[in-house]
C-alpha cells in the first residue's frame, strides 16, 4: 500500500497542537512510517503542489483570506480533519465573536485596523466540510493517533457524546465539584481520559459541549453549589463562543 | 479447618500482618484521597490503610473487571491470527466493607454464567478479600439494612470485627487459613472476647433498621406497578447522563467491546471498558434509532436492574445500599429518595381506590 499523503496547516491558533504532533516522541516514527508528510510548517520547509490524501487542520478561521484559503486546501483534500479547538469549536478565539468587530478591530490595531479586515470567528466545519474531528486544547495525542488510524482505515470515528465525568469517574478522581471548584467536566464531550483533572486541573470545556446537555439540570446543580450563573457562561464561552453560529454559517 | 474458626488478632500486630501480606503479592486497601473520599489502592503499612472509611469512589469490581481490559490480540498480516489475552495477578484486597462483598457475590454470579466469562473468573481465582464490618452506618446515603448487606454473608477469606484494640477473624476458606498460619500473628479468642463480638452484633441490630418504609419482599411488587410512575419523569429533569451512578455502583457490570488497530493497520486488539446505560449512546443501534432515547427511561432502567430484573433471574437485589450511586450524583438524585417517592405515589394511589 502506498503511503497516504498527509498536509498539516494552521490557521488562527497557537501552533500548539503541532507541537502536540511532534512531541509525540517514540510514537511519531510509527505515525511516519504509516504516512507520508509532505507539508508541515512547523518540522519542514518542502511544499507539495499536487492533491493531499489527507490535510490535517488546525486553528480557525478568521478573516476572508483564510476562507478563501480554508476552501482551496478542501478542494485538493480527499480528507480533512480539523484538530484543536480552534479548528474543531473556534476556541478561544471565539471570544472575538463577544464584542462588536470593528471595537475587536481598533482594540488590536489602533487607528489602522481597517488594514486588517476581520471576520467572526468561525470553526472549520462552519465553512468547509470536515471529515474527522479532533478536539481539544491542545489535543489529546492519544485521541490523534486512533483519528489518524480511523482515517486511513476508511472508518468513521466517534468523538464520544457523553460527559467527561465518565472517564474521570473511571479514573478515580475526587470529583471537582466535592473540592468547592467549578469544572466544565459534566457538559463537556469525553475523549480526553480527563486529562486534566487526573493532574489536578478543571475541565475548561475545551471539547466542546455535549450535543444533548441537559439544561434544567445543569441549572439545578449550578445552584447547588450557588455558582453564579455569569462565571458559568464566562467559562462556558472561553472556549465555545462559536457554537452560537450554528453548524454551517 | 474447622467449619466455623474465629481467632483475634491485636491492632498493633496489624502493620506487621499487612507488610508480610504485601511481601508476595500486592495488597489493595481503602485509602483517604482527601475531601472525604476513598479508594482501593496498593498499601503496604497499616498506616496507610482508612480503617474507617465511606465506601470508595470506585468499587472493588475494579480489580475483577478492570476499566478497560485486553480480551485479544490478532494479527492479519498472514491469514488471521487470533489469540486470547488473559491478564491476571495474585494481590489480596483487604478492609472489604459487607456491601462490597455482596457485590462481587453478585458479580460472580452473572460471570459465572454460561458462557463463562474466563478474564473474569482468571482474575477472581488471584484475587483473595478480607472483609472488614461496619459496626454502624457510615453516612445518611447508605441503605444496606433493606437489602440485608449490613452484616457478613459469605464472599470472603477472613473477616475482620473491629472490637478496639483487636480484631475479631472469621477464618472463612482454605486461602484464610494459609493466610492465618503463614502470618503467625492470630490468637485463639478469649471469653471477653465473645462477649464484646455478641455485644456488637447486638448493638448493630439496634443501629441498623429498614432505611425505606416496605419490607423487602414487597419491593419488586412495587417496581412491578410502577413502570409508569411520575417519579421517572422527574428524573428525566434531573439527570445530566454523567454515569457516575453507574461506573460506581458495585453490580453494574455493563461494557462495550472495541476494536483498536495498530499503526502498521495489520495488528490490534479487542479490548472492553466500562459502558453506562445512562448515557445517550448506549442504546443506540445502526439506523440511528435509540431504545432508550429519554433520561426517564435510561434512570428507570437503572434502578430495574437493581431491584426488579435480577430478583427474577438471581433471587437477590443487585442493590448493595452502599449508596455509592446517591454520593456521586451532582444532581441529587437519591436512591432512598426515589424509592420514598415511589412508595407514596402508590399510597396515594392505593388511598383514591379505597376513598
């Protein structure tokens, strides 16, 4: 079999989830030795001019260059995958979509932001189809490698639609909630292993937020443990801002 | 041995017997993870040990079917090459409360089915339990009394009665007595010492009564009547389908099996984890249909599957009244509670029949 031809981009992002990829240590000479990298702006300077079998996307998209950008690499792309929460739920970079852009614009930019023409914030899947997702801030390597390996099988992954409570639950954590601290674990997407409590962290809800979260009861435990309800949404929109435009915009 | 053997063993003997136990093999035992909670980890002083503890975060089922767990390895590279995984290790769990004993009972009563689950009874065989009594509740969540779980029934090696300074042992099986005469620490019971074991057992039966007004017989009759009940709605409310209730509960045993390939796409393996019917995929099927699509029916299924369905099957309650499931629900919903609102509900039904 020949070696699918894999392309990594970044758009609007930290450039964190590359280096997610190239931290993967002993893992990553399996990862090359079942693809074949052919751009990769973090690790290499060749570029490749002919179609990928497989673009790996990170960050979002935030002005009218990358949609213009985002669309061409689709078109050349027979799969995409969009990874980190930037690509996969418009991350922090959401937090734009809060405030008016031309206020977002001088803010950055002073008098001569109208040089830099902004766009609401917008996950990959809201502009271009997206074939596999994976989430996370940064990702989750483990969670790469089994997309990755879904991907050249032809299969499709699930992201699992359940809380991250299940897995942290399984992991034997105290739970957050018992400690007097607030976590985003209930209503976010499981996939990560709890990676973050299980090192004594909360969940910032960086996976996004669950397809059926049940709202009633989410408001019943807030107000068990009187959290203000703002903080919650703070918390809420740091990184999932970007689920108030809908699928595809 | 004899039938029924009771020894003594004093409290300061109790290091030295957990540090000759954990010379062979490992020795898992409640320890205090802070912020009131527990769990079974390795433990190789006394010192370490929670000798008064609330049931831990995850049951002992822990160690008999792991959270996930390897059940094949195959290789296709050359036709299909198919080999089963059967991991096991020796270790001694030690201080197993009278609820968890009841739920590896249960436990192995459902893997001892035909077909056997081997992965399971391969690691039940290494594994040897000393029970540990509750000499009173350990807090308002527990209900172990209405399913007879407050005091020792079986499902243990030795069985250690805290009387103070020294333990009471009921040397319950041939691995009890090996561990009894390869310690050398245990001594024949004196007079007193019965006397203050009767005392205990008699104070118990005073501490320990009915924590929901039904007698247990007539639990699944109310189950029975009460598949459509409000109660299941007001779940449906409640209910974030975390699973904690579930991943805890030391008798759900439910897990999904998965295929994880290899890099190379030629190797992999089939392994299981933990699956929960109170999550929403669950009870998903190809075609996209969900059989239990509401958090009333998934919540209602639950509590079936304690205290309807396996009466039928097994002739015991899959409930322990451990209170596990009460503990983790960050939305309060309360295994006492719910069989309260129950039993009123059909009260009051009762009541409009007779009015």
């Amino acid at each position: 079999m020949k070696k699918p031809k894999v392309a990594f981009f970044d758009f609007a992002c930290c450039e964190g989830c590359q280096l997610q990829v190239a931290n993967l240590g002993e893992q990553l000479l399996d990862v090359l030795g079942a693809i074949d990298v052919v751009e990769f702006r973090e690790v290499m300077s060749e570029k490749w001019d002919k179609d990928y079998d497989v673009a790996i996307i990170e960050g979002s998209i935030t002005d009218e260059h990358a949609v213009e950008r985002i669309k061409k690499i689709r078109q050349r792309s027979k799969v995409l995958i969009a990874y980190g929460s930037c690509a996969t739920i418009g991350g922090v970079n959401g937090m734009k979509n809060g405030f008016d852009l031309e206020d977002a614009g001088k803010y950055v930019y002073g008098k001569d932001y109208k040089f830099f023409p902004t766009i609401k914030t917008h996950a990959v899947h809201q502009v271009v189809p997206v074939d596999y997702f994976v989430n996370g801030c940064p990702i989750y390597q483990p969670e790469l490698v089994a997309v990755l390996k879904a991907a050249l099988q032809g299969i499709p992954y699930y992201v699992p639609d359940y809380a991250v409570c299940v897995e942290c639950k399984l992991n034997e954590n105290v739970c957050m909630y018992q400690r007097g601290v607030a976590c985003m674990g209930p209503v976010t997407k499981a996939g990560c292993n709890s990676w973050c409590i299980n090192n004594g962290n909360i969940c910032y809800g960086c996976r996004g937020i669950l397809s059926n979260p049940n709202e009633s009861g989410a408001k019943d435990v807030i107000a068990k443990y009187s959290i203000p309800m703002d903080m919650v949404m703070n918390k809420m929109n740091m990184y999932n801002k970007c689920r108030e435009l809908g699928e595809n915009e | 041995m004899k039938d029924v053997q009771y020894l003594v063993l004093r409290k300061d003997n109790l290091s030295s017997f957990i540090a000759h136990l954990s010379k062979d093999q490992k020795v898992m035992a409640p320890v205090s993870k802070g912020y009131g909670n527990y769990a079974f980890e390795e433990v190789t002083s006394a010192e370490q040990v929670a000798l008064k503890y609330i049931p831990t975060i995850l049951p002992p089922k822990k160690f008999f079917m792991p959270q996930r767990e390897t059940l094949i390895e195959y290789n296709l590279q050359s036709g299909l090459e198919v080999n089963a995984v059967l991991e096991h290790e020796k270790m001694t769990l030690f201080g197993v409360h009278t609820c968890d004993l009841a739920g590896i009972q249960c436990l192995n009563m459902v893997f001892s089915e035909r077909p056997k689950d081997y992965n399971y009874l391969l690691r039940k065989r290494g594994i040897s339990i000393i029970g540990l009594e509750c000499n009173e509740y350990c807090d308002e969540y527990a209900s172990c009394n209405i399913v007879n779980s407050n005091m020792p029934n079986g499902g243990y090696d030795l069985f250690f009665t805290d009387l103070g300074d020294c333990f009471v042992v009921h040397v319950n099986t041939q691995v009890g007595d090996e561990m009894v005469e390869r310690t050398k620490m245990f001594e024949k019971p004196s007079r007193t010492h019965f006397d203050a074991f009767m005392a205990l057992r008699e104070a118990k039966s005073k501490i320990f009564k009915n924590e929901i007004p039904i007698e247990p017989r007539d639990i699944p009759e109310l189950f029975d009547r009460s598949f459509d009940s409000e109660v299941w709605k007001e779940l449906e409310q409640k209910c974030l389908s975390c699973g904690n209730c579930t991943n805890v509960c030391p008798t759900c045993y439910c897990f999904d099996l998965l295929d994880e390939m290899n890099l190379d796409l030629n190797s992999g393996r089939k392994f299981r984890k933990w699956d929960s019917c109170q999550l929403e995929p669950f009870a998903k099927v190809a075609g996209g249909e969900n059989f239990r699509k509401s958090r009333a029916a998934r919540q209602r299924h639950r509590y079936y599957r304690k205290f309807e369905y396996p009466v039928a099957k097994y002739s015991r309650f899959f409930c322990t009244g451990c209170g596990r499931c009460s503990r983790a629900c960050m939305a309060d919903i309360k295994l006492k509670d719910t069989l309260n609102a129950l039993i009123k509900e059909r009260m009051n039904k009762l009541w409009i029949k007779w009015l």
